[in-house]
C-alpha cells in the first residue's frame, strides 16, 4: 500500500486500522460476521468485539453461524434477522 511495508512500519498503517483507534468516545458500532467468511477472517471481530468492551464501548456484536463475507448467498431468513438486530441497534442510537 502506497509503498509503505506493513512490518517495517508498522505505525504508519494506524490511521488505517480501526482497532488502533478505538477509545472511550469511539461511537456505538455494531459488528456483523459470518463465521466462514473467506475474505476477512473472523477473529478480526472478535478481536475488535474485545477491544470495544475493553474501553467500555456500546456496541454489539453479531455473529452469523456459517455466514459468509457479507452474507452474500445467505439464508435470506437469517439475513433479515441479522439485519433487523443491526437495525434496532442503530436506531436506538440515533435521535
């Protein structure tokens, strides 16, 4: 990325990468993540998902049994579901 090597400099990616980022006043987030997604691996989630509770973040955490990246192809059952609780989430996190 931009030639910069992620191990040799490792700090110049922070800006990048949210779990850097993360503090008290981080705003409510909900993470969803199917557990067989191939494109990101999901203990990203569960790395990001302990990051929030460590600084006392409101968010929630959404985890698809079987769901892939995005849940493209899901069961569109388990997709409204999964959606309607992201939904509840955010709105009762807005004015």
């Amino acid at each position: 990325m931009a030639g910069h090597d992620p191990d040799a400099e490792p700090e110049w990616f922070d800006r990048y990468c949210p779990i850097r980022n993360i503090s008290a006043q981080y705003s409510p987030i909900v993470l969803i993540h199917g557990t067989a997604d191939t494109d990101v691996p999901f203990e990203e989630s569960v790395k990001m998902d302990a990051k929030l509770s460590q600084f006392r973040v409101d968010h929630r955490f959404l985890r698809v049994p079987g769901g892939s990246h995005g849940l493209s192809g899901d069961d569109p059952a388990v997709q409204a579901r999964v959606f309607k609780e992201a939904m509840d989430f955010v709105k009762a996190h807005t004015g």
